[in-house]
C-alpha cells in the first residue's frame, strides 16, 4: 500500500476473503481504514528516513572534524544539513503526523482546511530537501576539487643512509 491509489485498487480487487469483511463493513468504510494505513506506512517511512539521515549527518560530520585536513567549509556545510535535519525530524515530521492522522477520518468538508496546513508543512520540508539536496552537491563538488588540488600527503621515509637508531629516536 505505497499509495491511496494503490489502497482503492485493493479495494476494488479484494481476494474473495477480503471482499466478504469489506462488504460485511462496508465499501466507504474499507476505503477511509486503507488508506488510513496506507498514510500510517508512509508516515513510518518519513520518520525512518529523519532517523537514517541524523545518523548520517553524525558519521559525515565525525569523519570532516576527524579528518588529517581540515576542511572548515565541509564541516560548517554538514553542521548546517544537521541543522536542517534536526528541524525536519523534531519539528516538521511530528506536524506532518498530527495533522495527517487528524485528517484521516475527517469528512470531506471538515478535511479542507487540515489540507492547507499539511500543504504548507509539505511545502516547508520538500523546500528543506531541495536545500539540503543544493548543499550536498556543492560539499560533494568541494571535497572533489579540495582533493585534485591538495598536495598528496606524505610519510616520512627513512633514507637510506640515516641509521635505523636516528630514525626511532626522531619518531619518539
């Protein structure tokens, strides 16, 4: 059930169990329950990407400040994604729940209006990722040209004429 149109087609083309407990509740009433959970899973699936992209952005901001180069564009533009996905996750996603499970089994005419804000909160995330999607590109296009144009780093290698002994004794 990844859609409400997916939700009707099982409705209409309910395995012959499924139209007996449909017709028993009723065809309007069968609709609203599926795609009420057809909304719950999406909603599941929001909620899962908000958790995989702070985990995310935890791993990619430790490997930039952990990094043997220092890249402070790289670390701020990755602070300013967590920014982003802290907001979606503890602010936008919580509304977008409320108002969708509100809006569940709500009358055509009372729905109006939960529309419009869930509009609007879907208009405030989808503008959210297109930003985060514009930031990662341009920390991805970073990190490449800051690679092509650092100097390889360097170990120290012990020449062949230094002693084994000056060498230790440099490193300690």
């Amino acid at each position: 059930l990844q859609s409400p149109r997916n939700a009707e087609n099982q409705i209409i083309n309910a395995l012959p169990q499924a139209g007996k407990l449909i017709n028993k509740i009723g065809t309007d009433n069968a609709r609203l329950l599926v795609d009420h959970y057809s909304a719950e899973q999406v909603r599941g699936y929001l909620n899962n990407w908000g958790t995989v992209q702070l985990i995310l952005v935890g791993g990619i901001l430790l490997m930039c400040v952990f990094a043997p180069r220092k890249h402070f564009i790289a670390i701020g533009m990755t602070a300013g994604m967590g920014v982003m996905v802290w907001l979606q996750y503890y602010f936008y996603i919580p509304e977008l729940e409320f108002l969708g499970r509100q809006a569940d089994f709500q009358s055509a005419e009372a729905v109006v209006s939960l529309q419009k804000q869930i509009w609007v909160e879907w208009q405030l995330f989808g503008g959210t990722e297109i930003v985060k999607l514009v930031m990662g590109g341009i920390f991805t296009s970073y990190l490449f040209a800051s690679q092509a144009s650092a100097p390889p780093m360097r170990k120290r290698r012990r020449s062949s004429s230094e002693p084994e002994s000056e060498v230790a004794q440099s490193k300690g």
